[in-house]
C-alpha cells in the first residue's frame, strides 16, 4: 500500500481524497453496467477493458486506481489483469514479481489459470501478470483459447468484475482484439495532450465494443474551486 501511496494511486482503506471520490463516481456507471438485467444485460458487461490512444496518458494508474476503488464494494471480487504484454506495467506499480501470466496460460493448455493469479493483501483482489512476451501477442489475444478464458475469468463467479489492463490502441494492435472481448471499455484521454483526430482513429479501431466511456486524466482545476475531498476536512472522524 504504501508503494502505491508514493505514486499517488488509490489503495484501500486510505483517506478520503478527491481521487477516491472521482472513481467512486467513473465505478458507479461501470458497476450498473456490468451487472445490469433483462434487456438491459451487457454481454461480458463485468470485463471493462483500460485503454488510451498512446503510451503514457496515464491509463495503468487509472486500471489499478479504478480495481482498488471497486475492491471497496462489499460484494464483488475484482481481478485486475495486465493484458499489456509489450510494457506489462502494472506488478512493478504494485511493487511485485511473477514469473507466469496471461499468455503463458494462452499458449499452453495444460497450465491452470488458478496457478498464475496473485493473491494480494486485500481480500478480494487478485491479479492476472501479462506473463512472457511472445511475438504473435495478438493472434493469442485473439485465438479461441483466449475467448475459452474470458469465459471462465468472467463467469467462475457471479460477483467478479474484471478489468483489463490494455496496450493504448494506436501502438499495439491488441487493444482491437481485446475489445471484441470485452463488455466495456474506459477511454483515458489526457487532458491538453491526446489529439482529437487520433482519438477519433482510436476510437474507430476499438468501435466493436458498443460501450465505451471516456475518461478525462490529468485535467487541472483552480485552486480557489472545491473539491470533492475538502468535505472531508470538517468534523469527519
């Protein structure tokens, strides 16, 4: 925890902030989504996948900040997977090490998903590494094998939500082939940075995902504005 407190990422248990509360908010409209009934039922709206249009928009901070936040629910188990095997970021975030993952268990049938999931000091939390890179990435992202473990990522249990840590969409064709598979996708969009014509090229690439929500990172405000986290510093105990 306290790793991810030196990076500014939100843990568990940790005090009321304006980051906590601005993904209670982005969790809220995922959550409905992803359990939602009848003919408002989203086919693997549980799996949401984090994505941007290029590197460093901040897009991890927000898959990890964002399973921490649905951690907190009291009746969900989360899996955070790193599904961005060319710069597989998210246990150094985290602070930890492994030495099998996701594509590992893609390429070889005989490995038990079970044995590649990390376990983590909270509770319902557990982590999927990108596990090795390999140079056909994408066509095992997209190989029916793939599509066997969605299935079973997304429906060993009723209460999972699972997010999915992607490659950004205009550097790594896995981002397409993982949106085929996924129910949802948060779109990071870097406030004063990302470009609205490759936006819109990105956005067309991942477009087989029907529900896609954009995300608005790094965005500055007045100081003299209050924020979500100043409620907070009067009488809260």
């Amino acid at each position: 925890m306290e790793h991810l407190k030196k990076q500014n990422i939100l843990v568990v248990d940790g005090d009321h902030s304006q980051i906590s509360e601005e993904f209670r908010i982005v969790k809220r409209s995922l959550l409905l989504n992803a359990f939602a009934k009848g003919e408002a039922a989203i086919p693997n709206g549980n799996i949401i996948m984090v994505t941007s249009t290029q590197p460093e928009e901040g897009k991890t901070f927000c898959a990890i900040s964002l399973a921490m936040s649905m951690a907190m629910e009291r009746d969900l188990t989360v899996l955070l997977v790193d599904a961005d095997v060319a710069k597989a970021d998210v246990l150094k975030r985290m602070g930890l090490k492994a030495e099998k993952g996701l594509i590992d268990v893609i390429e070889d049938e005989t490995l038990d998903l079970a044995d590649c999931l990390l376990r983590t000091n909270v509770p319902n939390l557990s982590l999927l590494p990108a596990g090795k890179k390999h140079k056909l990435t994408t066509e095992l992202l997209a190989s029916e094998r793939m599509g066997e473990l969605i299935d079973e990522i997304a429906k060993r249990y009723p209460d999972r939500v699972v997010i999915v840590d992607s490659p950004p969409v205009l550097a790594n064709s896995s981002a397409s082939v993982l949106a085929l598979r996924v129910g949802q996708v948060l779109y990071i969009v870097e406030a004063d940075r990302t470009r609205e014509e490759e936006l819109k090229e990105a956005l067309s690439m991942i477009s087989s995902c029907e529900h896609i929500n954009l995300l608005l990172n790094k965005s500055r405000f007045s100081s003299g504005k209050k924020k979500f986290s100043s409620y907070y510093g009067y009488g809260y105990n």
